[in-house]
C-alpha cells in the first residue's frame, strides 16, 4: 500500500544472442516510487525489480518477506 522508495530496477535488452555484453542499465525508484526509462532503440526487453523488507510477527520474531516484479516488452520504433 506504500510506495516502493530506494528499490533498484534492472532493464536487459534482449536479442543478446551474439553480444559479449548483456546491455544491462540499473535505475533505483525515487520517494514515491517512480523510475524513469528512456529508450533509445526498439527491441524485447526484460525487466525486474525485487526487495526484502524484514517483517516482526505477532511472535516478535523477524522474518523476511521479498517482493518481486518481472515483466517483458516489447518497445517498437518511433
């Protein structure tokens, strides 16, 4: 229910058949959990964003919960 401030995101462009580099760029979210991604060419894409934020249970005890988002697109050219 709160935005997801501080968490890094990773985009790869995909079609990386024949490349020595996998064409990663990172970005963090900002205070409202926002990012911002500028694409300068057409192609698949894959992105991800994953967190851990560490939870106290009724128990007292800490445990982790780990949150994650993975998507694929497509970006077609201008």
């Amino acid at each position: 229910g709160k935005p997801a401030a501080g968490v890094e995101v990773t985009l790869i462009r995909g079609e990386d058949r024949y490349r020595t580099e996998p064409g990663e760029y990172k970005t963090t979210t900002s205070e409202d959990g926002s990012f911002e991604l500028e694409f300068k060419e057409a192609g698949r894409f894959w992105l991800n964003a994953t967190t851990a934020v560490e939870c106290k249970e009724t128990t007292g005890s800490k445990t982790t919960a780990r949150y994650s988002y993975t998507a694929t697109f497509e970006v077609l050219p201008q």
